[in-house]
C-alpha cells in the first residue's frame, strides 16, 4: 500500500482508533521494565511515552494523563497539513494534541478525561451542518473532497437554547 499524500484524502480517511489505557510522558536515562511506546532524546535527556500503571510502579513522577488515538490512514512523512488541520480542528473544541509522527500512522495524544470526544472530533461523519476540516487549497475552492466534520461546539455539549445572537426559529 503507498503511502498518502493528498491532504483531503487523508482527512477524508482518518480513522481515529483510541487506544486502551492511560500514558504519560517520563524522563529517565532509559526504559527498562517501562514498556515504552515512543521516545525523543532531548538536550535534557531522554523522555518516554509509558503507560501510567509503569511510571507509577517505577515511581516516575509526570505531568498529565493521555490517552492514545491512532489515525488509521496510511499517511506519507512527506504529506503537508495533516498535523495542523488535526490540531486545529481538536484547538477549537480546547484539547490538547500531542502528535507524533510513525513511518506509517500519526498517533495524537489527548488529555484522557476528554479523550472520547477528541476521538468522535475526528470522525469523517457528515451531519447536517457539519463543518470540515480542510486543507487551505479546498478551503478556498469550497472544500469539494474535504472531510465532513461535527461542529466542535455539538461534540460533548449541549448547546446553549437560547442566546441575544442566535437566530430564533
């Protein structure tokens, strides 16, 4: 299978898939007994994606929880944009996204308490009013093969039923 480069594609084809468990970013000289899932040498040291039961039992101290979403799509190092629009689209509903590229797959790492809706966020459904997530190229040009997304404000939420400026039926 080769590799995907065309941004509406891919965004066409994510297939977000959340992974079991909590992970929690550590530092440490290295990984053993961690069961590290990824890792980054920085100029202060090595830090590891681990899941949280190990940080906890090797008594690792680390900042946040976050749960593990893979998109599915075979994505090329070299295509341009998925990161962004990804970061956007889960920015404007205020998650956090930690990306991590793999040689076939992005990995995306949310805080956990909001890991369901970041996952449901990335979904190619296409309700009524739905908005799209897409690449600058369609957006200008209407977004023909653009990914239809749900609002980010109707994901988890229940909007609010009456306001000075929302048009009234």
């Amino acid at each position: 299978m080769l590799a995907e480069t065309d941004l509406p594609t891919l965004l066409a084809d994510l297939r977000p898939r959340l992974h079991g468990g909590a992970f929690c970013f550590v530092a440490a000289e290295d990984a053993a007994g961690l069961d590290a899932a990824a890792s980054v040498r920085e100029a202060e040291g090595w830090s590891w994606l681990v899941p949280v039961a190990r940080a906890e039992a090797a008594g690792l101290p680390f900042d946040g929880r976050f749960r593990w979403i893979t998109l599915e799509v075979h994505s090329a190092l070299g295509a341009v944009g998925l990161t962004a629009a990804v970061a956007t689209r889960l920015a404007a509903a205020g998650i956090a996204a930690n990306v991590i590229a793999g040689r076939l797959h992005d990995h995306v790492l949310v805080p956990e308490a909001r890991a369901e809706e970041a996952a449901a966020l990335l979904e190619p459904a296409q309700p009524p009013g739905g908005q799209a997530i897409q690449s600058p190229s369609t957006a200008s040009s209407g977004g023909a093969k653009a990914a239809r997304l749900p609002p980010a404000s109707s994901v988890g939420r229940t909007p609010p039923s009456s306001s000075p400026s929302a048009p009234r039926p």
